[in-house]
C-alpha cells in the first residue's frame, strides 16, 4: 500500500517522479552519489517494507475488525500522530488552499477504502501490482512520449499474466477495487504537489489525514461498531497506523531530502515485489512462477515510465548548440 508520504505517502508513487515532500525539495545539485547515497536509498527501502508489511498485519485484522474498521484505526491514529507533530496552523488559508487539502483528504481515504477492500479478496503482492497501474497511467500520459507505449504495453501484459490469461483465477471484485485505489492513487499524487505548494512543511498532509479519517470514521463504526474499541483490536490498529503510515513518513521525508526525486520513484517502483514479500511471509500467499513474472513486468514498466520523464527533463535543459 501506499503511504501518506509517498507518491503511498508527500505523496510520490512508484510510476511518476514524485513531487517532493512538503516543504523540502527533492534533491538537486547537492544530491548524493555513490556509497554516500546508499543511506537515503536505505530509509525508502525500509519505508518500502514497512508499509507493506503494515498491509500484510492489516489483512490479519480484517476478521477481527472488517476492511472499513482497520482503514479507520489508521487513518484516525496516523491523523492524530501527524496532527500532534505537526500543528498545522488553521488561520490564514484561502478558500482554494482549504478545498486542494479536503480533496486530497478525500482521495486519500478513497486509495486506503479501496485498496484494503481489495486486499480482503486478492492476494497483497496482486493487490499492489495492480494498484500502480494508477501511477503509471499517469506518468505515461504526462510523459506523451511514444516509448511509453512501450512501458505501457509492458504493464498490460503483467495485468493479463497477473490475471492468468483470462482473469478466471482472480477476484474480479478485487481486482476492481485495486484498480479503483490506483486511480485515487493517480488523484493522491495530483492533489499532493498542490497540497505542498500551498502549506508549508507537513501541514498539509496533516490536515489530509484528519479529513480522511473523518470521512472514514461512520464508515468504521457503522461496519465494526464497538468492536474498534477492543484493547487488541485498537493496539493492532495503532501498530498498523506506525507501519503503514507514521514510520514511512519519516522516513521517506528524511530520504527526499538528500535523495533525487527520480532515484525515489525508482525504488517505489518496487513495492509490488516487496508487498509480495510480505503476503508470503505473513498470510502465505504464494506466488506462481507465471503471477511472478507478472510482477516483474509492472515492476520494470514502472522503471521505464520513471526513467522516460528523467531522460526527457534532462533533454529540456541542455541549452541549445549552435
């Protein structure tokens, strides 16, 4: 799954070279190079895990609390966590400041509804495969390059093999959910850039998660009721919250700072195999050699969109010989 400060997160994604953290710029002449970079490169790869791993305990709450109640313990402890470090300052923002931040609370709690709905009826490592077709649909259309129909081949053939051929093997109810996350996912990244263009620091993705939490909050106590008020349920929910939210924030935002934003979306890219990780060492769920390579395929089709928009920007700054 994605983080609050990813894309997933503050909001960079596997498939677009993300916008940066707010209030840091995602990294520049100063970036790191060689064995000095490998520090950075090891706080997104930690948040990579600890996220995933955070779905992968979420999905053993479901029976206990239902997909609404888990998405509701995390975003309502995630909400008060940032909202506690952060205080964001409510006087002092426009009309378009307020109605970027509630949009992009608002898409967030659609990524994080949809996505664990569907990862209550698909396989995590399927989940997330799918999921970044949001992000990488993206980065293809912006991109508007013709070697992005390439990547975008790339991806659809891991969706048929995802899907064995004919989709007979997978929930296609799932499988809608997680592709519906991955459009909120796409609409998380959009409202992100703008939410950090108008608050300063973390502000923003603060308010975010205390608007998505709200919106999710009747959806909770109306499936799970007072079974969120569990003692086991409320301290697996705030562990799910520090994994899946709290932990990759810091951590990602300490990497944005001294790593470059494309490098950053590189190793987004590979939360697929990593949420595939979690779900076999976690749930037990297998992969076959053929959903394997399924992977692989959205995997490198993400590398490519992400390399494309690197390539093309450096292009754009070379002056002109003459």
């Amino acid at each position: 799954m994605t983080t609050p400060s990813s894309a997933t997160p503050s909001v960079p994604a596997p498939a677009a070279v993300p916008a940066a953290a707010p209030g840091h710029a995602p990294g520049g002449a100063g970036a790191p190079r060689g064995r000095s970079a490998l520090g950075p490169v090891g706080l997104v790869l930690a948040g990579g895990i600890s996220v995933q791993f955070g779905g992968a305990l979420a999905v053993t709450l479901m029976p206990r609390a239902g997909a609404l109640g888990v998405v509701t313990l995390r975003l309502l402890v995630a909400a008060v966590v940032l909202l506690l470090v952060c205080r964001p300052r409510l006087r002092g923002h426009s009309r378009a400041d307020w109605t970027t931040v509630i949009v992009f609370g608002l898409a967030m709690a659609g990524m994080n509804g949809l996505f664990y709905q569907s990862v209550a009826r698909i396989p995590l490592g399927t989940a997330v495969t799918l999921e970044v077709l949001g992000p990488l649909a993206l980065s293809v259309l912006a991109s508007r390059r013709a070697i992005n129909f390439v990547w975008a081949g790339l991806a659809l053939a891991g969706v048929f093999l995802l899907g064995g051929g004919g989709f007979d093997s997978l929930d296609p109810v799932g499988a809608a959910f997680a592709l519906g996350a991955g459009v909120m996912w796409a609409a998380y990244i959009v409202f992100s850039a703008r939410t950090g263009r108008r608050f300063p620091q973390a502000d923003g993705l603060a308010l975010a998660m205390g608007v998505a939490a709200l919106v999710f909050l009747p959806l909770g106590i109306a499936e799970s009721g007072t079974k969120l008020l569990d003692p086991t349920v409320l301290g697996l929910g705030a562990a799910i919250a520090v994994l899946s939210s709290v932990l990759p924030y810091t951590l990602e935002l300490l990497a944005l700072r001294r790593l470059p934003a494309s490098t950053f979306a590189i190793l987004m890219s590979l939360e697929p195999a990593i949420a595939a990780a979690a779900g076999f060492l976690i749930l037990s769920q297998a992969l076959t050699l053929t959903e394997a390579a399924a992977i692989a395929l959205v995997i490198a089709a993400s590398m490519g969109a992400v390399r494309t928009q690197v390539g093309r920007r450096r292009t754009k700054a070379l002056p002109d010989l003459p």
